[in-house]
C-alpha cells in the first residue's frame, strides 16, 4: 500500500470508521493536494485527478468521521480553499471566480492558472438543495471543462479558469431515494461519482485515542502532503503499464455490450477514467516522479471493484414505483440487522411505509427476485419457531451449517400464498 494511504489508514485505526470510507477519504484527500497540477495526456482530451466521492451509508454509520480526518488535513496543510456546506450554484460560482484561483508554472516557463476547490459535505442532499438538479446540472457540467462561463441574470459573467472540484460527500441510502430523481442520478452525475456503500461497522474502539503511532502516521501525511504541493507536470507511462491499461480498456468496452442496468450502466462507460484518476493519486502516495506503472493500476482497478461489490444497493430505491424505496429500505433493515431478521419484525418494523398488503407483496417480489431468502427456524421436533428474511449470503450461510434452519414448505395448488397474496398455480408446485 502506498506511503501516504497508508499513513492515512493508519492513523484512522482508532476511530471506528470501516476502511472502505478511510480509504476513499485518503484518495479525496490527495485528489485535493495535487489538484490539477498533474495530468494524464489522452489526445483528445486532458484526465485530471479530481473525484467525486460520497460515502454510503446507515446513519452513525462514521462517514462524518471519516470525511472530518480529509477536512481537518486540507486545514492544517492550509491553502486550500473550502465551500460553505450549503450554497447555491451562483454563489459557489461567484467564490471560485474571486476568492481561488491559483498559478503553477510549467516546464517550458509560461503559467497555468487553474481554480480548485473542495467541497466537504456531511449531507449531500443538503448542499444539492431542494432543486437538485440545477445543482447537478452544474456539478456534472463543470467536472471536466477547460473554462467554465457561469452567467447570472444581474451580476455579469463569472469565468473560472481550469475548475478543479474535490467532493467528498456523506449520505444515507433513503436520502438518496428521496432527493435525487432516477433521471438525474442515473445521468450524466453518476458517471462521474463514486459511491463507497458500507453497511458493515468499523472495529469497536470504547476509549478512541490518537496514539504516538497514530500522530506519527498523521504527520508523515502532512508532510507528505507539503511535499506534493510544489508537484506538477504530465504523468509517463512505462511500458508495462501500457500493455496492462490496453488489455484492461477492451476488456472494459465488450463486457459493457451486456450491461443492462440503467442505473450503473454510466459508471461502467467511465471505469477507465476513473481507473485513471486514481493510478495517479496512488502514484504521488509514494513518490513525485509522475510515472505511471502497472502496479499504480492494478491497485487502482482493485479500489473500483470493492465499491462495486455494493454499488447496486445505492440505487435499489430509485425508480417510479414508489414501492420500490420501501423495498429498498427493507433490504437495508435485514442487512443491518446482521443479515437475519424475523419477517414478523420486519412488518413491524416497516409498519410506517406502506399497508401489510403491500408488505407482503414487496417480500414475495424481493424473494422471487433472490435478494432475499425466506427460511423457517425449527425446534428438535420439526416445529416452526419463526420465519426468517435473510440476504442471500446469510442465508447460503446459514442453511448450510444449521440443520434448525429450512426453506419453508412448498404450498400445494390453490393454497395462497401467505407472503404474497396470490395463489399459486399449479405448475408452481414441484
């Protein structure tokens, strides 16, 4: 792992934030160090290593914490201009044009003026307001323009030159089904964003402490991150790096011809950029020489596939069945619940978003569909104690080692079903 992550892990041990959202902080920390400053040569276009991150997921789920070690960094490296958590486009426009723009000289002597920004937000449906897609709009817009030209109806023109945007940003899986509209994140946005999902807890720590090590690793981030402030020029590519990057790309294009999923369908289009971006941090971690290696995307390429592994969940709630954000919240409550939870609480618990008709109609589709499994918990006599929901990785575990736990019985023809509330046909019944 790469000097500076690793620090920045390091430090983070003692704070019970999971490492998905400590690691995702460490790359917004650095994607905000070097700015753009550095960048990858694509002919047609320019790749500069800034991100938008948001962490996903339960509240008190430590996203805050994880997010305050990135802003308490940027602080103490000092210089690196910070947006008020609730703005409007306009006045972010406006503070960008006046208060951040910076100079770098390049190798041939003539200067690059360009204009970074972090953003740092504990709610991100918060800073987006409620017309979150005029906000959207603007975040998906600016990401990777040379210029970008903001006109206001009565203050003139604010012309920001080579925006640079950091965003790392926290949520909950319901906000972003409240707030955010299925045209809008499955847009032009959610090719540009990574979101880092994590349901599961950090390590217990009952008396949280920065230890002598904990400082140390800190420190050694800070000067690092000094170090990194004086870095600029064009990332190289060795060979290896070429050969590996060329096989990944084709892989990536044909596999894409089988994504059918509207909602992560925009990520996959922009893995290579994304790959990109972040070889380039992993690259600086450890050294300034701005060369690209193999190892630099073989990392990178391995961060994208974890936050893979759960980014389906972020968008379960979207789309325009209003159902399907209860559906959603049910998952995340069986998954919460460490992946078992009885269906009698999981009624009451969901009692609030919708009638037991529905209830029973969204378990009947969320199991017919594999996201959840329905089992039956049995004494020594065979008698069912209770029904169980369970994620499919639970229950796969379950039935597995525990002979107490079975699917429940098969319903014979004309029975109805007491989960969905149909009845069930005859070819149904094996």
């Amino acid at each position: 792992m790469s000097n500076f992550i690793s620090n920045f892990l390091k430090f983070a041990e003692g704070s019970e934030t999971p490492e998905l959202y400590d690691l995702w902080s460490a790359l917004a920390t650095l994607s905000s160090i070097v700015s753009r400053r550095v960048w990858i040569n694509q002919g047609y276009f320019t790749i500069y290593p800034n991100l938008y991150v948001v962490l996903v997921g339960a509240p008190g789920g430590r996203k805050t914490t994880s997010m305050n070690m990135t802003k308490d960094m940027l602080r103490e490296l000092e210089d690196i201009p910070f947006a008020a958590t609730a703005m409007t486009k306009e006045a972010l426009c406006r503070y960008m044009a006046t208060q951040c723009q910076k100079k770098f000289t390049l190798l041939d002597g003539k200067e690059k003026t360009y204009t970074p920004i972090t953003l740092c937000l504990t709610e991100l449906s918060h800073f987006l307001g409620t017309n979150s897609a005029h906000m959207i709009d603007f975040l998906t817009t600016i990401y990777d323009q040379e210029i970008y030209d903001a006109k206001t109806k009565n203050k003139g023109d604010d012309i920001i030159p080579g925006p640079y945007l950091t965003i790392l940003a926290c949520t909950t899986p319901s906000n972003i089904t409240r707030y955010l509209k299925e045209d809008v994140i499955s847009g032009g946005f959610s090719r540009r964003t990574l979101f880092a999902f994590e349901l599961e807890d950090g390590e217990p720590v009952p008396f949280p402490e920065i230890t002598p090590v904990a400082q140390r690793a800190w420190d050694d981030c800070v000067s690092w991150g000094k170090t990194l402030s004086s870095v600029s020029g064009e990332f190289k590519w060795t060979p290896a790096a070429i050969s590996w990057y060329q096989e990944f790309y084709v892989k990536l294009f044909h596999s894409m011809k089988d994504n059918t999923d509207v909602m992560t369908r925009g990520y996959y289009k922009s893995k290579h950029i994304q790959l990109l971006k972040i070889a380039m941090l992993f690259a600086l971690a450890e050294n300034t020489d701005l060369v690209l290696d193999e190892i630099h995307l073989q990392i990178s390429e391995e961060a994208l596939n974890k936050l893979e592994v759960n980014m389906h969940k972020v968008f379960e709630g979207m789309g325009r069945n209003e159902l399907n954000a209860v559906a959603a919240r049910m998952i995340e409550t069986v998954t919460m619940a460490g992946g078992e939870l009885s269906e009698k609480k999981v009624l009451s618990i969901m009692y609030r978003e919708a009638d037991t008709r529905e209830l029973y109609g969204i378990i009947g589709h969320l199991v017919d569909t594999g996201k959840l499994h329905r089992a039956d918990e049995k004494d020594q006599q065979g008698n069912v104690i209770r029904r169980l929901l369970l994620t499919p990785e639970h229950f796969q575990s379950r039935t597995s080692h525990d002979s107490t736990i079975k699917p429940p019985a098969v319903l014979s023809s004309g029975d109805t079903s007491p989960v969905s509330g149909r009845v069930v046909k005859s070819e149904e019944v094996s």
